[in-house]
C-alpha cells in the first residue's frame, strides 16, 4: 500500500500513509491560528455569519431573562397571591420561549446557504489546484488521501463552521452574562459557582493537545482506509484473477481495526472531559443550593432570589457542558484544515515562462538535449541519478528511437519533454529555444505524449481522443486520428464515437485502449510526438497497420520513440541507446546491430550480462 509523504510541514509517521503526530511543538500551529487560514473562504460569507452569531448570542441570553421573570413571580405574585399576576409571568415566559425558537431558526436559515457556498469554494480551489501540481507530487501522494481532504475534511470544516464557531461566541458570551448576573443577585453564591473554573480550564488544555494528536491520527487512517477501498476497486480483476480476496479483506480488517481504535481513544477522551466538566459544575450548584437553602432558612437571601439564581446556574448547565464536545469539533476542523492546506501548500507547476532559466537561441533545431541530468527529488542523499549528462539530438522531422534495458531511464527522459519532471541540470531545447522559456500550455500544445499504460477517462470515446487536439477539433480531426491508430472498432461500438467509456476504459482490451491514446496524441498534429512503447499491447497483424499508418504521420513530425521490439525500433531513422543514465550509443538499426554488443542483445531478446555491459560501455 502506497504511503503518505511528508507534508510542507514535518510530521512523524506511524503508520502506513499515516501523518498522526504533531511536529515539534515550535512547528505546531495553533488551533486559533490554523483555522484563521479559512478566512479567505469565509469573507464572503462574512455579512450572514456575524449576523447569524449576534442572533445566536441574543437567543442565549435570551434564556438567561427566564430566571430573573421566575423571580419577579416568586417574590411579587406568589408571595402576595395574585393569580392575575401568575397568568402575566406565564405568559412573559411563553413569549420569551417563542422568541428564542424563532432566533435559532433564524440563526441556522442565515449559516446554510453560504456554508455550502464556502465547503464548494474550497473543493473547487482543491481540484484545480491537484490538476496544477507536478507529477512528482502525485507520484508521493496516495490518491485516498487527496479523496478524504476533498470530502471528510471540507464537511468537517461547513460543520464547525454551521455550528461550533457560532456557538462558541455564543456560549462563551452566555456564560460571562450569567456570570455576572449570578454575582449581581448573589456575590457569596456566586463565588461558590465558580470555584471550579480554573481545574476545568487545565483539564481543557490538556485535553485539546490529546484530542489534537488522535484526531489527526483518526483523519489520516482514514484516508489510508479510502486508499485501499480504492485500489481494491479499480483493482478488482486482478484481486480476483489471482485469489486474493482474503488477503485484501484482512488488510482492510486491520486498517478498520487500527481507526477503531483511535476513533475509541477520541470517545474515552471526549467522555472523560465531559464527565468532568459536567461534575463539577453540579458539585458547585449542589454547594450553593445547601448554602442558599441555610441563608433564606435565615432570612438573609430572599426565596425568588435563590430560585432565579439557582435558575440561571441551570440554564449554563448546557453552555458549560457544551465547551468539551465544542473543542473536540474545534480540534478536528484545525486538524481537516491543516491537512487541506498541506496539499494547497505544495507548489504548483509555474504556468509562464521560468525566467530564472536562461533561453537558448541556438543555430541548430528539432529537439536536442544538453547535458541533461535528473534525479528524482525524494531521491537518498548521494544516490546516483536516473540520467546523467544525457546529450541527444533529434534532427527536424526525424524519428528517433530509444532503447535500453528495463529500469535505465527511459520513460523519465520522455517526460522531461512535456516538463511532467524538470530536469536537475542541463537544457532540453525545442527549435533551439530552451522549453523552460516556453509556457507549459505552449509547450505542451507543440509537443504530444503517449504513454505505455493508456489512461481513459469516463467520457466518450470522442472526448478522450480529441482531449489532445484542443478546443476546435471536429469530426474530421477524429476520423483521421482514429485511422492513424486503426481504431476503426470504434465505429462497431454502441454509439460508435458517443460510446461513454467506463472508469480506466476498463470496458475495452487492452490494445483498444492503447490505440486510443495513441489516436490522442496524433490528434492534434504536433511538431514534436514522444510514444513510450505506444504498440506493446497490439497483437502482430495490428501492430503492423499501425505502423503503416503512423510512418505517414512521422513524415512531418519530430519524433521520440521508447521502443523495446525491433518491429517498433524500424518505425525510426536512428536509434539510442540508453544504459546506466547516459547514452551509449546512437545510430540506424543495422549499424548497431553490428557495432553494439548490447544493442544486439537487446534486439535478440536476450538478458545482457553484467560482463557484457561493462565491455560495451569500454
């Protein structure tokens, strides 16, 4: 199973793909400052939400009027048995019930409309932001857990935003209110009530850094979980084809296992803070309610002062009691806010030209490579690199093939083309201009790939070839592109052209497919065509109509072909070989078949010998 990389900012794995515990803490953002990071997303909704906590914050205190009405009836009314007066207090508290259920109507009707608005602003920026990253990113990420960032993460964001971050204005102004209204009717009991307020704000501090910890745990395993359900999908032939349903169903059991137990590590967290929170806040009303009981006993506290007291100690059972499951929603949304912006953190591919790179004007053209080495960047220190000092001239409208041993660097060196990776040093120059001096969208409309596992997309089959002939492309340019990769079995399809592709293509063979992609990248008749072994899936007869069709289409087009079939290898003017990252040896078929001992082995389709290759490369 694939891995989670580490993010911009360092945190310790512990499991697969798992980023569970926070860095050092002078690399930790704090809770406050982490979920600062969504105001942009919020600014607009700004005007409904203050609006929506002023309402909440007025319906909460709302309640606190409730007590002081109930004291007004016990010392006014029912000390002096007035059944009128009773009738008054009951109706005041059926208006003040009304008004509060109308304010907390109000209050969720003002938050939904534009939450939904903000958790699909930042599913749209994510997406976008995915198809701009380098491949070099997608190589590293596991696509769970890119899926649990765009769905699990953003609606635990709308739900804090929906409800904890109103609330906890709203609660916290409630709590002072009565506070003070406690210590106005009562200041003996008052401090009373008070007394624990400082051991459960050390509990909640302690509790947040735990609850912290597990809920990125909790939130990673998620994503491996979605990881694996998947692979096991669009792996499912495979799984099947060689039994290995119960190993897959194991692997998924222990991951499943392994969420359980930190979503159960959260539960006894969250049970314990709440049990805390709630005990002694009951202790304290317990202790004023004796005291209060002994001093109207007295005559020193009047009985409607005690009652509204003790009335609005109850109506901040909630408010209170509240605060742990509202910092544990506070904790998970910091934690899905975190993992959000460590993909909207990676930096994107440069859109323009890199003018930090210098732009080569040379005399000569077609496409050349200049001392180009690459070494991925994940690479270990002091690893050698993939390509070393590769220098390599393709003449205009020349199709050159590159061959070389499995692992030797071939597909990297194609894709340096399109810019997918960049090189580490040297230049790569098109016409004789430098391609980092060229936009991507320059660069990639003048040069066209196609590799050797074919990607489909659930579209039709029109919408995936013309996908590489822009946004202009009609009927025609199908036809042709379909006949330069002998699709024709297109046309027996359902819809023939409109026929909707399933996910992967899975619903075609595999050599349908790669003649789709290969339709693709001669669609929009580019100036430069790199194929990495675009024929491997043909049967015999096939692949020689494609290759009929396709000489035509090299006639005008510089080409770079990976090859490792001698019926492709003929499709090129000249050959290279490629071994140990550097080119050993370029020139036609015939002439390495006689002069390169490696090079005739390839072709005969023999291993080469670690012996042989040495006395090649001598």
């Amino acid at each position: 199973m694939a891995t989670t990389p580490p993010p911009p900012e360092p945190l310790s794995a512990s499991g697969p793909g798992s980023l569970s515990e926070p860095g050092p803490p002078s690399e930790r953002r704090t809770t406050v400052r982490t979920l600062l990071r969504l105001w942009p997303y919020v600014r607009p909704a700004r005007t409904r939400l203050v609006t929506a906590a002023v309402v909440a914050v007025i319906a909460s205190c709302v309640s606190l009027v409730f007590p002081l009405v109930l004291k007004w009836i016990v010392d006014g009314p029912v000390a002096e048995r007035d059944p009128a007066g009773v009738w008054l207090g009951a109706l005041y508290l059926l208006l003040l019930g009304l008004a509060e259920a109308l304010l907390f109507g109000l209050r969720r009707w003002l938050v939904a409309r534009p939450l939904a608005g903000v958790e699909a602003g930042m599913r749209a920026d994510l997406y976008r932001h995915l198809q701009r990253l380098p491949v070099a990113f997608h190589d590293r990420w596991p696509s769970g857990q890119l899926l649990s960032r765009g769905t699990t993460d953003l609606m635990l964001v709308r739900m804090f935003l929906a409800f904890p971050l109103v609330f906890l204005l709203a609660n916290g102004v409630t709590i002072l209110v009565g506070v003070v209204i406690m210590l106005v009717q009562d200041w003996v009991l008052g401090l009373v009530i008070l007394i624990p307020t400082l051991p459960v704000a050390a509990i909640c501090a302690a509790f947040e850094r735990r609850y912290s910890s597990a809920s990125r745990l909790a939130q990673d395993q998620i994503g491996d979980l979605t990881t694996v359900v998947e692979e096991s999908v669009l792996g499912i032939r495979v799984i099947k084809g060689f039994g290995r349903h119960r190993s897959q169903a194991k692997a998924f059991r222990k991951l499943s296992k392994e969420l359980r137990g930190t979503e159960l590590r959260k539960a006894r967290l969250l049970a314990m803070i709440m049990t805390v929170i709630t005990t002694l806040p009951e202790l304290a009303i317990g202790g004023a309610l004796v005291l209060g009981t002994v001093r109207v006993a007295d005559g020193d506290l009047s009985a409607g002062t005690l009652v509204a007291f003790l009335s609005t100690a109850l109506a901040l059972r909630w408010p209170v009691e509240s605060i742990g499951f509202l910092l544990a929603l506070s904790q998970e949304t910091a934690t899905a806010t975190q993992r959000y912006f460590e993909v909207m953190d990676a930096e994107e591919e440069r859109p323009g030209p890199d003018r930090t790179r210098v732009t080569v004007a040379e005399g000569g053209e077609g496409l050349r490579f200049h001392g180009v080495t690459f070494r991925y960047p994940d690479a270990p220190p002091g690893s050698p690199p993939v390509l070393d000092r590769v220098d390599l001239h393709i003449r205009p409208g020349e199709s050159m093939a590159l061959v070389g041993t499995t692992g030797s660097g071939k597909t990297t060196l194609t894709a340096l083309v399109p810019r997918l990776h960049e090189a580490t040093s040297g230049r790569i120059t098109l016409d004789g201009t430098d391609i980092t001096a060229l936009s991507r969208e320059e660069l990639r409309r003048r040069v066209s790939v196609a590799f050797e596992e074919p990607t489909l997309f659930s579209a039709e089959v029109a919408e995936n070839v013309l996908m590489g002939a822009g946004a202009t492309a009609g009927e025609g340019e199908l036809e042709r592109a379909l006949g330069v990769a002998q699709a024709d079995f297109v046309h027996a399809l359902p819809q023939g052209s409109r026929t909707q592709v399933g996910e992967q293509g899975l619903s075609l063979s595999g050599g349908q497919r790669q003649r789709l992609a290969l339709a693709r990248a001669v669609a929009g008749r580019p100036d430069f065509l790199v194929l990495d072994d675009p024929l491997s899936a043909l049967d015999v007869h096939t692949e020689a109509a494609v290759e009929a069709a396709l000489r035509r289409v090299l006639v005008d087009t510089t080409a770079l072909i990976v090859a490792h079939r001698p019926s492709t290898v003929l499709l090129a003017d000249r050959v290279a070989l490629l071994s140990g990252g550097r080119i050993r040896a370029v020139g036609t078929h015939h002439e390495l078949l006689r002069t390169n001992a490696e090079y005739a082995h390839l072709m005969a389709g023999d291993p080469v010998t670690e012996q042989a290759e040495q006395e090649d490369q001598r």
